[in-house]
C-alpha cells in the first residue's frame, strides 16, 4: 500500500522547513527536525511521488533470483554465514577483493608556493605564485 497523499505532504513540508510541528488538543509544539528517509518499497504497490523521490539521496533496485538452483544457493550461503560468520567471510573475502571496484584516488593538488598569516590568524595561501 502507497503512503497516503496527507503523509507525504507532511514529510515533504518538514523536510523542507527543517521543523516539525505537533498539534493536539489546542497544544502546538515546535522543534527542529532533521533527518534522513530511509525506505523499501514494492513498485507493485504503486510509484511514490517525485516530490517524495528528489529526497532519496540514494536508490537501489534489488531483484530476486527466479532460477532455483540460484535461489537455492542464496539460502545455502545465507545459513553458512549464520552458522560461522567469520569463517564464511574469509571463505569469501579474495572473491569479495576481486569484484570490489576500487577506491577512488584523490585529485592531484597544486603545489603550494607560500603561505602567509594574517591579522585574525586566517591562513591565506598563494597558488601559483599569485598572491591572493
């Protein structure tokens, strides 16, 4: 079943303002709300709004084995790691090492050709040879 309408204007409303407001009983309270949306969902049970949508920094599609043999060793790796979740890591770790992309590398920085201090203590530094 889809979030109701009323909901999602709610979470949409406090994600943007950063507040929550709780009315009850002629009692109104305000506080700070930050936070993050984290969810699963059935696309069967219906789309959520793009307004919903453009607050999920992230999205993954998750799909089920529909072969049984596949299936069948899902359940078979998933009970070995309940049983010795250490051993089973290990068993899996140079698989792991060999599909895992690799980190990305830092961008190469300019040289700096100086550094200056000035009142206030900011550090103010010239790149290039200019001074700021």
């Amino acid at each position: 079943m889809p979030l109701e309408d009323h909901l999602v204007d709610l979470l949409i409303d406090v994600a943007a303002s950063g507040e929550n407001v709780v009315e009850r009983e002629g009692l109104s309270v305000r506080h700070p709300a930050r936070f993050v949306l984290v969810g699963s969902g059935n696309p069967e049970e219906g789309e959520l709004r793009p307004q919903l949508l453009d607050r999920f920094g992230l999205s993954v599609e998750v799909k089920t084995p529909t072969d049984l043999p596949s299936r069948v060793e899902v359940v078979r790796r998933r009970d070995a790691f309940e049983r010795d979740t250490a051993a089973f890591t290990e068993t899996w770790a140079r698989e792991d090492a060999r599909i895992r992309p690799p980190a990305p590398q830092p961008a190469r920085r300019r040289r700096l050709h100086g550094a200056r201090r000035p009142r206030g203590g900011r550090v103010v530094r010239r790149l290039t040879g200019r001074v700021p």
